[in-house]
C-alpha cells in the first residue's frame, strides 16, 4: 500500500439542492482485506483509491457532487465578493426558512491531516472552523461564529491580522487567511481545494488545449499518453501537436461577421491549435476529423496522467459520457493499480451498471442515491446493507432491485402509449 501525501478522507453536507437532512460520504475502507493492495495508507487508516455513486436520475448524484464543487469554489473565489454581494445558496425545498446549510470535509494535504467546515446561513458565513492532526493529535487553528474569530493557542491574533481587515460576512476566514497570513496551516487547507480536488464535468470542461500544451512541454508525458491510447485498443501510433498564439485576424473568417466585429476582432490574439492523430498508413486532424470519443480521450487523458503522477482528486459526474464502457472501466483501472509513487483518487457518478463488477470493486467502493419519502436524498455504501456477499453479483443485485436506488418499474406509465387491439 502507498503512504499518501494528499487525499479526500471524508464529506458532508446537509440542506443544498435535493439533499436535506446530512448525507455522509468517505473514502476511508472498512475491514474488508478485498484488493488490499490498491489501497492508500495515512496512519491507521486505508484509503480507497476510487469510488462510484449510481441512483435514478433526479435522486441527487450530481448534487452530492456539486456540493463539493460548491465548498471548493466558495474556498477559491469568495475572497473576491463584494459588500452587499450574497453567497449563493440552494436550499432544499422543505427545509425551514432559517436551516443553515452545512459542509464538512476531513482530508489530507502534505501528509497532515485536515478538518474543514462552514455553515452558510441567509446568505452569509454564520460559522466556519480549521483544525489539523500534527501527531495524530487535534489542534485548532482557528473557530468563527459570524464575524466573530478565535484562535488555537498556538497562534497569536497579531499573526491574522490582515486576514481579519480584509474578512467580511460573505468570505471565508481560510480564504483571508491563505491570502493575507503567513500561516502554513492556513495556506496548505486552501491549496488542497485549488490544486487537489479536480472537477471535471463533461458538458462543461474543455481540456484539449490544456492536453496538448503538457504533451507540447513534456515528451514523457507525451509517450505515457499514446502508450495508454495503443493499450485502450485505438491504433493511434502517435501524435504531433503544436499550440500558438496568433492573431484573429490571420484566421479564416466567415463572410457573414458584419464588418465592425470583423474590425473588433482585428487586434485580439487567439490559441490555434494543430493536432495530428498518426495511424499506420494514414493521419487525421484532431479537430476536424476524428470522431467524439477520440477528442474525449484526448481532453481526459493527459489530466487524469498529470493526476495520477501528481496524486490528486479526479471528481467526474457522469464519466461515460462520450466514452466508451470498456475505456471507463480501464480508467477506473489505472486509479487502482498506478505505477506512480503518489496515490491518486478518482470518485465519479456513472449510469453504466457494467462498471459493478466485483473484480472491480470492493463493497465499501459502491454507493448510493436515493429520494427518501420528503424527496431528499439519502447516500449510502453498500456495504452498509445486509446480505451482500463480497463476490455477489453486483449488478445483476443493483437491477433487481435489491440495493434501491433504481427507478421503479411503472407498467402504467408504459400501457398510456399501447393502443388496445
């Protein structure tokens, strides 16, 4: 097992979207010895290198996932906000008019262990607290209730002094304290949301130019990626790429763009890129020949290397998208069984039910969503269920019904759209 340096160990949240009561999700595997030695180690815990979350659409599995995305970008960005600028919220429905919504993450940065939360109430910060583990032993850094910080023993309030004239009730005290201090505390819990958990969302993200500017850099990182395209089955030889900056200008422009945004376009710069895929007896164009799921290699694989070398925290809704099962599946893989000294993790949202496969994954790797009787959503692990053997037929159980989380078959719904003979 490797020892990690930086992991996601634990996350919950409570009152944001479809998620009302606290839902609890964490990495951290359970007395199960199945496939041992993909796992991380950090003192006495064992680290679970990827997890999976299914449930009916609509049940909450992006939302979980935004939660997180959410904490992150509040932790990013909020020491930005203006006076008067609310922090976005989304509560859930039926929550009472004054439940604050909460988030909680347990994690590792640097080899130390992290404990994070916030309570985001009517729009502002209404509690927020850091503690880390030096020796296994808690120790605070710092406890906010409104406007209100206190400190661990170990600081001095001298120490926070510009973090505290810059904190308002819209930001985070970690996002003024990581800008505005010299803590190594501080700075470490705020790297870990912008460097280490990574978000990828296909309908969103565009990695391409990103991909090919790292394969442009650096040769091995080029070499790992069309060894993994020829192991995926592609018969992509190779690659050539090249990034640029040029002028618009000096691109083909449509003849319908009216002349003033022709002129406005004139003097603004641009990234060109040129990527030849190489076959044996013939080449492509990237970006005009070849078909979606080879972009989509091209846009996902250079990032999952640089996590994987890295040892960050890939989180993807709905990963199958424009993928094919077999390449999911052997992504998932690489997670599992990286030849890199760092340990990376991947938690990602699937509908693909030929991922639960046992040789794949553990019980405690599986998990849950699910709208409970209020319509919010519970999370749960399978192994928090009864009578599920470790070498069961995962999705042969999950289609059945047997684990929840699917959508109730309606024979009405279908007779609405049957003519009667």
């Amino acid at each position: 097992m490797k020892v990690v340096s930086n992991v996601l160990l634990e996350f919950s949240c409570s009152n944001y979207k479809s998620i009302k009561d606290e839902v609890f999700y964490s990495a951290i595997a359970g007395t199960d010895t199945t496939f041992e030695e993909t796992l991380g180690v950090y003192g006495n815990y064992r680290i679970l290198p990827s997890t999976v979350i299914y449930g009916a659409n609509g049940s909450g599995k992006s939302n979980f996932i935004n939660a997180l995305s959410y904490l992150k970008r509040l932790v990013c960005n909020s020491i930005s906000y203006q006076p008067g600028q609310d922090i976005l919220q989304s509560p859930h429905k039926l929550s009472a008019n004054d439940a604050p919504s909460g988030y909680r993450i347990q994690f590792v940065k640097d080899k130390i262990r992290y404990v994070y939360g916030i309570s985001i109430y009517k729009n502002i910060v209404e509690e927020e607290y850091l503690y880390f583990f030096p020796n296994g032993r808690q120790v605070k850094v710092f406890e906010r209730s409104r406007m209100d910080v206190k400190f661990g023993d170990k600081y001095k309030k001298s120490y926070f002094e510009n973090s505290m004239q810059a904190l308002k009730d819209n930001r985070l005290f970690l996002s003024c304290a990581a800008n505005f201090s010299n803590i190594t505390e501080t700075e470490a819990a705020f790297l870990f949301f912008k460097e280490d958990l990574v978000f990828y969302a296909p309908n969103a993200n565009n990695w391409i130019e990103y991909s090919i500017e790292l394969m442009e850099e650096d040769k091995q990182a080029k070499d790992l990626f069309v060894d993994m395209l020829a192991a995926l089955g592609t018969g992509i030889k190779d690659v050539k790429v090249k990034l640029e900056q040029v002028k618009i200008n000096e691109l083909p422009l449509d003849d319908s763009i009216p002349e003033a945004l022709r002129n406005f376009l004139a003097s603004r710069d641009t990234t060109r890129i040129e990527a030849k895929v190489i076959y044996d007896q013939f080449e492509t164009d990237l970006m005009t020949e070849e078909s979606t799921g080879i972009k989509k290699l091209f846009e996902m694989l250079c990032p999952i290397i640089d996590i994987l070398v890295k040892g960050k925290v890939l989180i993807c809704d709905e990963i199958e998208k424009s993928l094919h099962e077999s390449i999911v599946y052997e992504i998932v893989r690489l997670f599992c069984n990286s030849t890199s000294e760092n340990f990376a993790q991947l938690i990602f949202t699937t509908h693909d039910t030929s991922l639960l496969d046992a040789d794949l994954f553990r019980r405690d790797q599986v998990w849950f969503t699910e709208l409970n009787e209020q319509r919010a959503t519970d999370l749960y692990s399978l192994v928090e269920l009864r009578n599920v053997r470790k070498t069961e037929n995962m999705k042969k159980g999950y289609l059945a019904g047997k684990y929840g989380a699917i959508p109730l078959k309606n024979e009405n719904f279908f007779k609405t759209f049957m003519r009667n003979d």
